[in-house]
C-alpha cells in the first residue's frame, strides 16, 4: 500500500542547501519532508569540501618540514604514513557527520526518508511504488556530480573522482590529473606533497576564471613543488598501461604519451537531474540545470531549486545556504527575495589560497569606462615577513569614484582575508571606508587597509592639494 504525505515543504536532496531549508523550516514549526537517496550530507560532507580541506591540511602538515630550517630548526624529512592519512579524512567526516544526520534532523522534527525521489505530476513527488508526497512547496536541492568527458577509451580503465579518490589507502606512485581548476589543482598540490609524483592536464588555461595575475602567483609555486601542468592539450585517447593507465595526447608533432599509476578525473560537474520526472512536473530545465527566476522558482511556482542544480549558477556550499535562507524568507514568509546574480566569493584552497571577491580587473573594464587598480604585496607586511609567508598580494578594483568593484588576494590566508572584502561588496562601500578602518598590528589584514590607501597616493603630488595646504599654513 503507497503511503501518502501532505507536509508543507519537501526538500528533495540532503546536501548543505537542503539541510539549510529542512532545517530552518522545522524550527518555525512548519511540517517537513526531506528526502536523499544516497548519503546524508551531501557531497560536500562526504566528497568534497571538507574531506578535500582534510587531505590538504595533512597535505601542509607535511610540507612544513621543508621551510624549518629558515627559522633555525633543524628536521628529519617527514615520513608519510598514507592509511593514517586516509583515516584522517574520514576521521574529519565522522566528526562533522552528526550535524547532518538522520538521527538529528529527526530529533528536530523533519522526516526523513532514504530513497531516489521523482515527480509523477506538477504537485506530487514519489519514493518508488511506496511514499507519495504531495507539498505546498517542494525545494530540489540535489547538488552536482563530477562531470565526465567523452574522451575515448575512458571507459575501459579505472579512473577515479572526487567521489573516490579519498577512499584510497595507499598514495599513487604518479597521479595524472585532468583538469586545473580549483579541484586538479588543490588535489594535486595536496598529492605532490604527500609523495606522489604529479602531472596535470588541462585544454584551456588553468584557473581560466581568475585573475591571471594571482593565478600566476599559484602556479608558479606548484612548479616550485614539482607538479607538471600542461596546458592547451587535446586527449585523443587513454589506455591501459600494465597496472596504470597512460593518458595520450594529440600534438603537432605526433602522439605524446603520459603514463600513470592513477587517472583523477576534474574536468567539471553537472547538476544531478537524471531520472527526476522534471518534465512531468512541468519544470524547465537543461543539461545545464533547472532554469529558475530571480526567486530561485522553476516555471512550475510551487516548485524552488537551489545550490548546485540551478542552471548558470556557481557552484558553492555557501551559496547554496544563501539560497536556502531565500527560499524559507519567499515560502514561509511570502518576503519579495532575489538571488546574487554574482559577486559572491569563491577560494582555490591551494597554498598559496587564491580568493575573489566581484569582479576581476577585465570585467571591470568591460563594464565601466574607467576604473582603478590598486595593490600591495604581501613582502611589504609585518607579520608575513615574521612567519616568511610573503608570496602573493591583494588587487583591489574600484571605479573612479572609489567604490569597490572586486577584489583578488593570493598568499597565506586569502580564504580569510576576502571576508572583508565580500562584506565591502555587500555593501557597496567606498575604499575611504577600507582606509579608516582601524586593523590589529601586525596581520595580514593590513595589506588591504595599505592598497586602499593606494587611491589616494595621486593627491599627494596634486598642485591644487599642495597649494590648499600652502594657504592653510598661512594661518599657522
């Protein structure tokens, strides 16, 4: 016999976003469903962000042994014991796992219910033959998976992703990665400095979405390290290789061959809509994503997405609880709300952090007519000189009034020091705001009040400025 439901709200997926709404919904009182067909926490819980985060503290942990001797230390090389690795990541998830349980989210009185769920008609959402919902509101909130490209004879050898390479117990002789964004690059830098050897392989350019000045900064490090990045490659092929695989290349020249123990897959994701009944619930939609309105609404209105399944939308965990607090403020509340459309922070966890924040410097100038860089090496800070962390700077971008249009910090801690910066854009505030502000001495932190400062270094040697102080000194 098919169970029939009729909560308020049923959330279809457990990940950050669906979490967010499940559980703000419930602590208004307001009956809910949340449904997840596979592990609760979603990817970033379980396969991305904090398993990743793991890995490349450990990752750091043991590269720290090879900069010791600048402050007078003397060390033994690190000897890397991968299994005790291995049970770190997962030691990490288990710890965090109980926030994002059943057991709790029962406890705080949502249902939870263990199944693939799709739609059989605009109103109503099935668990198999055995559970029919039928929602005021129903949120999809099923994340992304890792996208895997066409590449010939990829399907005939092992290959892992993110969903799996933190299962591995023993580190790769040599790790061949395809793909230099965020995720290619944090993984392979974390490998590299756990004793793989690494080569990664990208077609475009690696960290084709950031500022190419801070990218560079990222890059040449990794070099430093030992990791082999090819850009502006085509894979013909890939094949076995005895117990490896080997990664072929089309060249100008003829064939070039990479083998490797391990093949990681990074090209990209894709929104997880496969096999929903999208089409049945009268919701539009693309291999892209849902299309969803300024309201985070699919053309069927009582039907939200939200996180990494919207359609053109950043994929980020913080973005997905943003999206959540919008979706209970326009369900719950009928509150008019409008989803960021941009300028949300995004961070490469690489070492150095690469963080950005509105727009780079080449939107800025193909969206205003004149506007102003500003800038300050990390080499010139106090407290970057004492922990000899001075690669990288911040790029500050305004227009010519001296509103903040975006921001770039590369070097240690650039995850923490783009908050300001986010709050700034937020806020559409003036760099005169940036200048007042009083920082603790010595931090990093200082490095963004000193580019600010930056704007007005041009009114030092103005001659009406020169000639204002000239008068005033008249009158003693």
């Amino acid at each position: 016999m098919t169970e029939r439901i009729a909560p308020d709200i049923c959330v279809i997926g457990a990940g950050a976003g669906g979490l967010s709404v499940a559980a703000a919904a419930a602590a208004f009182g307001v009956p809910v469903v949340l449904i997840e067909r596979h592990k609760m926490g979603g990817e970033c819980l379980n396969s991305g962000c904090v398993p990743s985060k793991a890995l490349i503290a450990a990752a750091a942990r043991a590269h720290a042994f090879s900069g010791v001797q600048d402050f007078g230390i003397v060390a033994a090389a690190p000897r890397i014991d991968f299994a005790r690795v291995h049970d770190h990541v997962h030691g990490v998830i288990a710890a965090i796992a109980p926030n994002d349980s059943k057991a709790r989210f029962t406890g705080l009185g949502v249902r939870v219910i263990e199944g693939a769920a799709r739609f059989t008609d605009p109103d109503t959402v099935a668990i198999g033959d055995a559970i029919e919902i039928k929602a005021r509101r129903i949120v999809i909130a099923t994340g992304s998976a890792p996208s895997v490209p066409p590449i010939p004879g990829l399907d005939r050898v092992a290959y892992l992703t993110n969903e799996t390479i933190f299962g591995l117990t023993a580190c790769p002789g040599h790790l061949i990665v395809l793909g230099a964004g965020p995720i290619g690059l944090e993984l392979a830098q974390a490998f590299r400095r756990l004793g793989a050897a690494v080569t990664v392989l990208e077609a475009q350019e690696p960290l084709a979405r950031e500022d190419p000045e801070c990218a560079r900064v990222v890059l040449d490090q990794l070099a430093e390290e030992g990791v082999t990045l090819h850009s502006g490659v085509s894979v013909a092929r890939v094949e076995a290789a005895g117990t490896g695989v080997a990664v072929v290349l089309d060249g100008t020249v003829g064939e070039q061959r990479i083998v490797g123990s391990h093949l990681l897959i990074a090209t990209g994701r894709r929104p997880n809509i496969d096999g929903m009944g999208l089409d049945a619930a009268g919701i539009a939609h693309t291999p892209a994503g849902i299309e969803v309105d300024r309201r985070l609404r699919t053309r069927n209105r009582r039907v939200y997405a939200i996180g990494d399944v919207v359609a053109g939308g950043q994929r980020f965990t913080h973005l997905a609880n943003d999206h959540a607090g919008l979706v209970i403020r326009s369900a719950l509340f009928r509150l008019p709300v409008k989803a960021r459309d941009g300028g949300v922070a995004r961070v490469t966890f690489t070492d150095p952090e690469l963080a950005h924040a509105g727009l780079t410097e080449s939107e800025a100038r193909r969206d205003h007519s004149a506007i102003r860089v500003l800038r300050w090496p990390l080499s010139e800070n106090d407290r970057a000189q004492a922990e000899r962390q001075t690669r990288g700077h911040i790029k500050v971008i305004t227009d010519k009034r001296g509103r903040i249009l975006g921001a770039s910090i590369v070097g240690a801690g650039a995850g923490e020091l783009i908050a300001t910066w986010s709050l700034a854009l937020a806020n559409r505030l003036n760099i005169r705001a940036m200048v007042a502000v009083v920082l603790p001495y010595p931090t990093r932190a200082e490095i963004g009040k000193r580019a600010a400062m930056g704007f007005f270094t041009p009114y030092l040697t103005s001659p009406w400025v020169r000639r204002i102080i000239a008068l005033l000194r008249r009158f003693g």
